[in-house]
C-alpha cells in the first residue's frame, strides 16, 4: 500500500475532528444483528436465580424464560445459545439426561418454538452439563473416549433437531462428530438444521464461570486438555477448521474470544465460511466486574465486542448481548 502525502501536508487528525465524521469513516460498527444471547434453564417453577460468578446473568426456570425472551425479541437479537443446569440427581457417567426428550433444554425449544418461533436458537451438543464427572465425553479405561462419545452425541443432536433447535453446535472437541451429526441429520431429513462446529476450542482457563453456571466445576476431575485444544498453538487450528468443514460444518465458532484475536483474523482470511466467536464467561466476568466497580468505563464493553468486529467475526457470543442492544438502540 502506497501512503499518500506526509505531514504537514497530512494529518492523520484531521478525520477525527468530530464524533460525526468519526462515525462517517469507521470501519467497523455493531449492531444487534451481530449478537447471540446465551441463557441458562433451571428446574422449578417461577425462579430467576442470580448467578455468582456470573453478575448480571440469571438462571431462568422454564415457565419464567418469556421474560428474557420478551427482552431479546425487544431489541432484535437474532438468536440465542441454550445451556441447561441439570440437578444432580439427574447426572450420570454416560449423560443419560442430555437424551431426555423431557430434559430443559428440549422443554426450553418447545416455549421458544411456540411461543417465539422469530428468534433463533442453538444448542450446545457435549455431555459435560448431564455428567457426573463433568467431562464433555464418557469415560472408558480412565479416558474421554472419542468413538463411544459421538455415538451420543450422535443422539443428542437429534432430539435437539426433532424439538426444533436451528443450530447444532457441537462443543465437545470430539475427532469426527460434526461428519456424523450432519449424516445422522440428513438421513432424517434435517437437511435446513445448520451445524456450528465449536471448531476452535482451546482448553482455556477462562471457562470458570459457566462451569459454575451449568453446575459441573465443583464436578470436573483433571481437566478437559486431551480434546480441547492447547492454547500455545495457531496451526492446528487450521487442521480444525478444515477438517470441520469437509466434514459439514455450516459456521465455526472460534472459543474464547479477547486472547485468540490472531486465530480469529486467520481463519476469517484463509477460509469461507462465517466465524463467530464466543466471549466466554472469565472474560465476561473480568469485564463486568471491572466495569460494575467503575474501575473500566462501560465503553469497555463494546470495545471488546468491536475487537472481534475488526478480526473478522460474523457475530458473537456475549453475555453482554442484551446490554450491547440497549444501548445501540439509545445510541440510534
Ligand atoms: C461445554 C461448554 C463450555 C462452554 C460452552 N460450552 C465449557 C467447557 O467446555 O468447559 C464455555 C462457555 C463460557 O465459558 O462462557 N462444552
């Protein structure tokens, strides 16, 4: 690239006169199109509980979900990612309630299904939320077995497609599950279900609070590195992505967000597909507690957002997503 010209006779200053000429020459903006909300479901009836490592985000009992719902449908939020918080009396080592035509998330599809058939919906498909041991997969001989895993996992999507969910989103890190969701979907017929391939997933340290929030941290033995990925490596992610791809994945998600902006720019340049990325709950909890003790402005928030913008998301993941729509719509 050629620069024109150089000081004086250039001053770069000069389009940051004014807010308004600073809003004309932007390259990048947010709008609500570009936001998932992800919500929690508990059991019981009439509850909206706080949760602690989470300030601001709630767990949601069924009957209760319309008035978040109302919220997203309000400012025009496209979809949203559902996520239970399963009692543990209903976890065990296989996950078993993750194939509970009656668990919370299929009861979650149908309210949202009947009652707000315009907002779109995605589900996570791993076990860890119904597991006894916290993992994404089951344990055969002291190890997350991959095979044996997707054969569930295989079901889980199913019943997720069957109760209406849009978009399945694999987060498990399993080798091969997205080829065989996308055969099992097809051959029932599913053919419009997208699948977003939690492609990228680092073995991150920054998912402490949702563990908390889906009820599996104080359950989780070891940890999840022999299928999340290891966050000292770029080129693999390439090997993740396409391989993903091949096999079907319709969207990839790229996990977390704020430490992996390279991986983000990288895979938005190399391949053509939409990436959306996840603002995960450590980011979000460092964030909004900064923010809450007025030791970051709240402008830090969409600085954040418009980080992944300028890498090369299509949308995001945020807990912040209703909060970032309030405040696009007082803006306009
Ligand atoms: C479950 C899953 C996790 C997240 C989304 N789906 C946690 C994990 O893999 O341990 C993390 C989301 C967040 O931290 O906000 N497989």
């Amino acid at each position: 690239m050629k620069t024109v010209g150089s000081y004086p006779k250039t001053r770069l200053r000069r389009l940051r006169k004014s807010k308004w000429l600073r809003n004309l020459v932007s390259e990048n903006n947010i709008s609500n199109n570009d936001l998932v909300l992800p919500i929690f479901i508990r059991e019981g009836k009439n509850k909206i509980e706080q949760i602690k490592s989470m300030p601001g985000v709630n767990r949601y009992s069924v009957d209760k979900l319309d008035t978040i719902l109302n919220e997203v449908r309000k400012f025009k939020i496209p979809m949203v990612a559902l996520f239970p918080y399963t009692p543990n009396n209903k976890k065990d080592d296989k996950g078993s309630e993750a194939l509970n035509p009656n668990n919370l998330i299929c009861r979650g599809l149908k309210v949202i299904k009947t009652k707000f058939p315009d907002i779109g919906v995605m589900c996570d498909v791993a076990l860890d939320p119904y597991t006894s041991h916290g993992h994404d997969g089951i344990i055969i001989k002291n190890k997350i077995d991959n095979d044996e895993t997707i054969k569930i996992l295989v079901k889980q999507a199913l019943l997720q497609a069957e109760m209406g969910c849009d978009i399945i989103a694999p987060s498990d890190m399993m080798d091969g599950r997205v080829g065989a969701i996308r055969k099992a979907l097809d051959k029932k017929k599913f053919y419009d279900v997208s699948i977003l391939s939690y492609a990228i997933k680092y073995a991150s340290n920054f998912y402490g609070p949702f563990r908390d929030a889906v009820g599996s941290k104080s359950k989780l033995k070891k940890n999840k590195k022999t299928y999340q990925m290891d966050y000292r490596n770029k080129l693999e992610s390439f090997r993740e992505v396409g391989l993903d791809i091949k096999e079907g994945a319709d969207l990839v998600m790229i996990k977390p967000g704020m430490f992996y902006l390279d991986i983000i720019s990288n895979i938005k340049n190399k391949f053509n597909v939409p990436v959306i990325v996840y603002q995960v709950s450590g980011e979000y909890s460092l964030l909004k507690n900064a923010i809450r003790n007025k030791i970051l402005s709240e402008d830090a928030m969409i600085e954040s957002i418009i980080s992944f913008k300028r890498s090369g998301a299509s949308a995001i993941v945020t807990y912040f997503a209703l909060e970032i729509a309030k405040k696009i719509k007082q803006i306009n």
